[in-house]
C-alpha cells in the first residue's frame, strides 16, 4: 500500500513528529508498504514548525525592537530560514490599544512589518537563496493581526511614507493624500514571490462596504453590548478606502483583502498572493500528485467536532483527497462527531487518542501516536 500522513499539530506533538510516529507505527506492522509524511499547519505557530521541517531549516526568534510608536516589549517575531525564501510571523500580544475584546481604530500592523524587515535584513540584501538559481520566496503569516489598519504600520516598517501618521491605526488614515511605496519595493526587490498566508475563515474577507472589515468591528461591537456609532464606521470605512485607493487602485475589492485586519491588502499592493497555511505547503510539495499516487490519507488535529472539522489543515486535506478520489481518515486528540457526521464531512472515519472530555487538555506522546499508527494500518489492511 501507498499511504500519505498529512497532518497538522496533534495535541503537544509537532505535525512532523505527529506524522513521523503515526508513520513509524503502521511501518511495525506493515514494513512493505510505501509510506510519505507530509507535515502541514495553519497560520500561527504550526505552520511555521511544518515549514521548518519540510524546508530543514530553523524557526528563529527575537524581542521586538523599541520603536516610535508604541510596542509591546514580549512580543516575538518568528522567522523561518529556508534556502529558497522566508517565513515570518509573530507571536505574543498584538501591539496598540483596544476596546474592550475588539481593537480599536489605533491599533496597528506595524509588529508584521517589523518582522518582515528583521527577517530580510537577516537574509541579505539579495534575500534567500540568492545565487541558487532558485526562486526565492517571501511569505508572510499574518494569523493574529486584528488591526484594522489596511497594513498602513506593515507598510511603514518597510519604509512606507505617507502625509498622515501610518503607525496608529486606521483612524489616522482619513486625511491621507499621498502615499508612497517605493522605499517598501526596493526593499523586497530581491524576492520573486511574496506570499500573505490567512487563516482560511478569512480567506474571503472583504475590506470595505457592508461586509467589510469597520462593517464586523461594527457587529462585534454590538455583540459584546459595547456602544457603537454607525457615523464612527462611515467614517472608519471611507478612512480605509481612501488609503486603499492611494496605495493601490482598483485592487480594493477583491475578496480576502480584508484578511488579518486588511494585512493581506497591504501584501496584495505589493504583489503578494493571498492564501491559507495548509493550501501553501501543500503547493509546496506537490501535495495534490503525491495523493493521487496513495491508496490512503491520514490526517490528524487536536480535536475533530462537527463545527470546526479538525480545523483547516484537516478540512484541506480531506477536499484535496476527495479530488483525488482518495479514501481520507482522521487521527484526534479528542473526536466527538458521529460516523455519520464525519462521512458527511468527507472523512472514513476519525479515531480518538483520548477519552477526555471537550476542551481538556490531553497529555499525548509519541507511544500514543505510534500505537494508533500501528492500529490503522491493523484496520485498514485487514
């Protein structure tokens, strides 16, 4: 048998450990069979571990700098150096101010612009992989920026310049006439691709208009019974778009330019696809031959539940092997969905490591994930 694991972070364990060990436990009863390990995650701290192992590079980590405008000091910038591009993000609270559980008009991007620039100043001026002949990539995980700023702070790190305050948020942006990005080009000229990676609920997120981004602060306002002014979101609406039609004309419309906060507005001016973490490493590797090539898929989570599916590693990976009309099975920490609901989903069947009940958190090991890997290849070879 041909089998492919492809799975995202499963409980503590790494996604490239989680599928080293399921792997290593079908191998004890099954050392014949043909067997590939492809390690994925979603925008945050799992993707970056799945690039470092597919890439063999290292997830690198530092204090943020003091800057002018406000920073918060434990906040982490994360780059992964790979020999053919960059994977940045950060990690830690988010800087700028807030109203209560949803950011404010002043809170910015600026930490993933900081990120970007420490990372290519790191790789050289001729970014990674430079003298290689390969393409080199600069990839961005916006997952965790919430600031409704278009990308304005992002675009400032990078040397952005503008006639109005670019590190306060969005509603600074309303008086801007000019904007100008071509210290941020130069800056990223030795890259051939730049990529922003979201997580896939905002893949299609608009940035203006009435499902844009001020629209869902607007609601989220609502819902958390705090007080709102629809002429406030006018206002912060017509700010952005302003901005958005300085920076870049005619591009602000498109669906997932509200991504992260409008972030992935601010990549897509510069040049930038928008995509989801599992949808990236998955083109990465070729990920789509390699199923049509394999009699099973396993995949795995931290929990597999009818509302999120295992997330969007699992939910990738299951559409991936049903266009490959390839039989997908699920490995979880914690599984509480029926067969017949995870059938729905697209999925064989899903298989729990552990009895705990929802929301515990569940001490898993290598052993446990070799055993149930020893148990699959039981049940699907018998």
């Amino acid at each position: 048998m041909r089998v492919v694991f492809a799975t995202d972070r499963i409980g503590p364990v790494a996604s490239a450990e989680a599928g080293e060990a399921l792997a290593t436990g079908w191998q004890r009863r099954r050392p014949q069979d043909l067997l590939a390990v492809v390690p994925l995650g979603a925008a945050g701290a799992g993707l970056l571990e799945a690039y470092a192992a597919l890439s063999d590079s290292e997830v690198l980590m530092a204090p943020r700098g003091a800057q002018d405008h406000e920073a918060d000091d434990v906040t982490l910038l994360l780059a992964v150096d790979g020999t053919d591009g960059l994977l940045v993000g950060v990690d830690g609270p988010t800087p700028g101010p807030a109203a209560g559980p949803v950011p404010d008009d002043g809170a910015s991007s600026a930490a993933w612009g900081e990120a970007i620039a420490r990372a290519v100043a790191d790789a050289g001026p001729h970014g990674p992989g430079s003298g290689t002949g390969r393409s080199r990539t600069l990839a961005v995980d916006l997952g965790g920026c919430v600031a409704r700023d278009a990308g304005a702070g992002l675009l400032a790190m990078l040397g952005a310049v503008a006639d109005v305050p670019l590190l306060q948020g969005g509603a600074a942006l309303s008086g801007a006439t000019t904007v100008d990005l071509s210290p941020v080009r130069a800056l990223l000229s030795g890259f051939d691709e730049v990529v922003a990676i979201v997580p896939a609920d905002e893949a299609d997120r608009l940035l203006l208009g009435m499902r844009g981004i001020t629209s869902l602060y607007g609601a989220a306002l609502r819902e958390a019974g705090l007080p709102w002014d629809p002429a406030d979101l006018l206002r912060a609406d017509a700010g952005l778009e302003r901005f958005s039609r300085l920076v870049a004309p005619g591009l602000a419309d498109a669906p997932g330019l509200g991504a992260c906060g409008g972030a992935a507005y601010a990549l897509a001016a510069l040049g930038a696809r928008i995509v989801t973490g599992p949808q990236w490493l998955a083109e990465r590797v070729d990920l789509a031959s390699t199923l049509h090539s394999a009699d099973l898929v396993v995949t795995g989570a931290g929990a597999y539940d009818f509302a999120h599916r295992g997330g969007e590693t699992v939910e990738a990976v299951v559409a991936m092997s049903g266009a490959a009309m390839r039989p997908v099975v699920a490995v979880a920490a914690v599984v509480t969905i029926s067969s017949r609901e995870m059938r729905s989903h697209g999925l064989e069947a899903a298989y729990a490591l552990s009895e705990a009940p929802p929301g515990t958190a569940v001490d898993l090991s290598v052993a446990d994930l070799a055993a149930m890997g020893e148990r699959l290849a039981r049940t699907w070879t018998a």
